[in-house]
C-alpha cells in the first residue's frame, strides 16, 4: 500500500496543526509522499501566507518599503520553528529566502510566482525538519528534483505529461518525502504556480506519477457533505461519491477540492479520500472511479450564482443551416466562454458566467448578433443561479426530475431553464439568484 497525503493551509497553519500532521504520518508507514500548502489561518481573520506574500510582491513592485510585509511572512515561521523547538539554522535559511525574494528582477514574467511559491517551499522545509528532528527518516524535496516540469504560464500552471516518468523516479527514495505543493518549474527552469488553492493539484500529480493506492487529501473538515452546510445546518455527510459527481458538484459550488486535482487522480485511476487533520480517524469522502455500493439517485446539490443568459429567438430557426455556429463565433471573437446552451425550436440561449462577461462585451455581442443574425428577440438576462441535482444513480430511476419539479413548485420557484446531459448523472435548473437558497432547500427535502 502507498499513500500520498496532502495537507492543506490550516493543517499547517501552527506548531499545534504541525504536530498533528506528523502524528498522522507517522501512524501510516504507507505515507509515505507528504505535500504541503503554506500556512493558511489560524482563525477566521488570520491572514493566509500566501496572501502576505502577494501584498509583499506589491510593496515591492511598487517600490515602497517592504519591510512590514517581511516581517510580518517572517514573524509566521518563527512562531511555528520556536514552538517546535527547531535548530535555529532552519529558521536562518527561510528568513534569508524571504529577504532574498526582493532582490528579484520585477521585470521578470516569473517573479510574482516565485513569490507566491515561498509559501510552500519554506513550509515544507520546516516540515520536513520538524519530522526529522521527531525522529522520522525525512527528506526535503523540491518539485524541480521531483520531476514536476510545467507550462510556460505564470499563475495557472498545467504538468507537461513527460513529467509522470520522472515522479516515478520518488519511489526509488527510502526517506518519508515531504515535497512542497502549488508550483513547479518550467523547462527553462523557472518557479511556476497552479493556480490558487493548487496545492491539491501537486498532491494529484504526485499520486499518479509514484502509481500510488490512495491520495489522501486532509483539510479541515470530515469531508463532504450532501448540501452546503451554510443552506441547510448539520446535513447528510457523503461518504463515497464518483469523479464525474464530484466534478458536477465542484463545478457548481462545492469548494472543498480544486477542481483540476481530479484530473491526474482520475486518469491513473487513483481513488481520493478527503479527511480532516483535527478528526483523523473519522473515514471522511471516498472519491472514486464507480460507485463500491448501492447509491441513491442523488448524492448532492450545489448551487452557484453569478450567472447571465443571453437568449435569442427568431421564427423558423431550427431551419437556418449554420446558425448555431454563427452565434457561438460572437462569443469566441471576444473570448468569452459559455458554459450551457439550452434550445428550444425557435429559441437558443447561452449561459455565461458574469466574471466572463461586461458591459462592453455585453454590448458587443448584442450588435454582432443583431447584424448577422436578425432575431426577433435578443436580450441578456442577469442575476440568475444554477441549481445542481447530482447523482450517477438518476440514470436508473424514473421519476427524479418530477419529484425535483414538485418539490420547486411547491416552494413557489419559478424555473427558467432546465437540462440535463445524455450521461445523465446531473440535472441543471436555472433560477433567479433570489430563489437560489429556496430551490435548494426545497429539493434537499425532497431526496434527503
Ligand atoms: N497556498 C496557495 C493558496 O493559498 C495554494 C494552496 O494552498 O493550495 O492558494
């Protein structure tokens, strides 16, 4: 058996979380691949590392003094290497590689990431010395010596696939690994980050590249639940849940994941469990290839706001030749994605999240489609919320979508749109925002 476990911001976030962490690995000799994200908060209003070092990148860019900002990224680690009682040489190193940062070329396209990947990087070093110093045959790994080659594009990293050979290289290694998460380095070997939260991704990677049994990604909660907890109080705990669910539930809400960790995971076929650093013997949520046990219809719902639909209608549609694809290309000019496209014979909207979106671009669309499409009716629609009913189980019964249906009329939601995909696995309303918490109240109750 081997495991790659990965623990998150606020599994790191003190001496206290840190001991925890080595507990946990030192109960399991099959984990043996440790990543780690940079301390996170240690209370609600904490501020995360990461986040202090983006506002020291700024002081820097911006030529005014850094000092508060060093200090303060500085004072985090040398709270945590006091009370573990760490050789003062490790605290010496990583106050140097923070100084270091603002000696760094502003002009360089990589810098603002190297930046950002001090979190990681002088986190795992302190981790790694913590477990060694408690008697664990431990080894610092950086993610260029594990192999981890990315794309040349700052912030939003992707693995180059010639990667995996050398990952597999980390198995040949005797110690406990202890690599940091988040970032690797680019051919031409510079720092490069995933994208926020992408700790998760690293661990993803690693799991497939070493051909590991299990992931193991520890946050700070028991796992995942049916519904969000702030709609619906103490609701049903998931225990297992398929990939394709658990992309449809990330997709539309559920942010307990990044949703690209679940891709190295799912192509080399490696279950993820998601558990909890403060509550380690609770089994927390199994994410799998296919379902071990009889499921339900529905395993969760998840909602997410910040939507706008673009409809059109225009009489005898259905038969322009070419009209689907003249309507896409307005969007694909300006580089704005869609995400769902439900028609009706006479009619085709498009939905779009809002962040994609804008008053010129809204404007521009409006005037591409009225010149070379001439609809009857084109108007944009904002304010909207995607309510999301997912469970592979659906496919085998009838009825889910009336009971669904029911269950919204009887709250008084009106539902705007509705589809669902040929995989049935997930079923999709479109609401006003305002109805939002009411749809999923009301279809909570319906299938839990
Ligand atoms: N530290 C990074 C962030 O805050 C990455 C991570 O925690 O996974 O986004």
């Amino acid at each position: 058996m081997k495991k790659v476990v990965k623990f998150g911001g606020s599994s790191v976030a003190s001496a206290d979380q840190i001991k925890k962490i080595f507990d946990i690995v030192q109960m399991d000799p099959a984990r043996k691949f440790v990543i780690v994200s940079a301390p996170g908060k240690r209370t609600p209003d904490d501020t995360k590392v990461t986040d202090l070092l983006i506002a020291y990148y700024k002081a820097y860019q911006s030529g005014k003094s850094v000092r508060d900002t060093q200090d303060a990224i500085v004072a985090r680690y040398a709270e945590i290497s006091e009370e573990l009682a760490l050789d003062s040489a490790v605290m010496r190193e990583i106050a140097y590689h923070i100084h270091e940062l603002a000696t760094l070329d502003k002009t360089d396209t990589f810098t603002y990431d190297t930046f950002l990947a001090a979190g990681e990087n002088n986190c795992a070093k302190l981790v790694a010395a913590f477990f060694a110093q408690s008697g664990l045959d431990t080894r610092y790994v950086s993610p260029k010596d594990a192999g981890i080659l990315v794309s040349e594009e700052p912030g939003n990293a992707r693995l180059l696939p010639e990667s995996y050979e050398a990952i597999n290289y980390l198995n040949e290694l005797p110690e406990t690994l202890i690599i940091p998460g988040f970032f690797g380095v680019t051919k031409k070997d510079a720092i490069c980050t995933f994208s926020r939260g992408g700790s998760d991704i690293s661990g993803s990677i690693i799991a497939a590249g070493v051909k590991a049994d299990l992931y193991e990604n520890f946050t700070d909660v028991d796992g995942i639940f049916a519904v969000n907890p702030k709609i619906i109080p103490h609701p049903q705990p998931i225990d297992e849940v398929t990939f394709r669910e658990m992309r449809e539930l990330a997709y539309s809400g559920f942010s307990v994941l990044h949703d690209e960790a679940l891709v190295p995971a799912l192509r080399a076929k490696i279950p993820i469990v998601i558990k909890n650093t403060n509550n380690p013997t609770h089994p927390g949520t199994r994410i799998v290839v296919e379902h071990t046990k009889n499921v339900t219809p529905v395993v969760g719902i998840a909602s997410d706001g910040g939507f706008s639909t673009l409809n059109l209608s225009k009489y005898l549609l259905n038969r322009e030749v070419g009209f689907g694809r003249k309507m896409l290309s307005a969007f694909e000019e300006l580089g704005v994605r869609f995400e769902h496209m439900p028609t009706g014979i006479d009619d085709i909207s498009i939905i779009i999240r809002d962040v994609f979106l804008g008053k010129e671009n809204e404007r521009a669309i409006l005037n591409k489609l009225a010149e070379t499409l001439h609809p009857d009716v084109l108007n944009f629609e904002h304010q909207l919320s995607i309510v999301m009913l997912v469970g592979e189980g659906m496919r085998a019964h009838i009825g889910v979508t009336a009971r669904a249906a029911k269950a919204l009329s009887d709250s008084r939601v009106n539902i705007k749109m509705l589809s669902q995909g040929a995989s049935e696995y997930a079923i999709m309303f479109v609401v006003k925002s305002v109805d939002e918490e009411k749809a999923v109240q009301a279809l909570y109750h319906a299938f839990f």
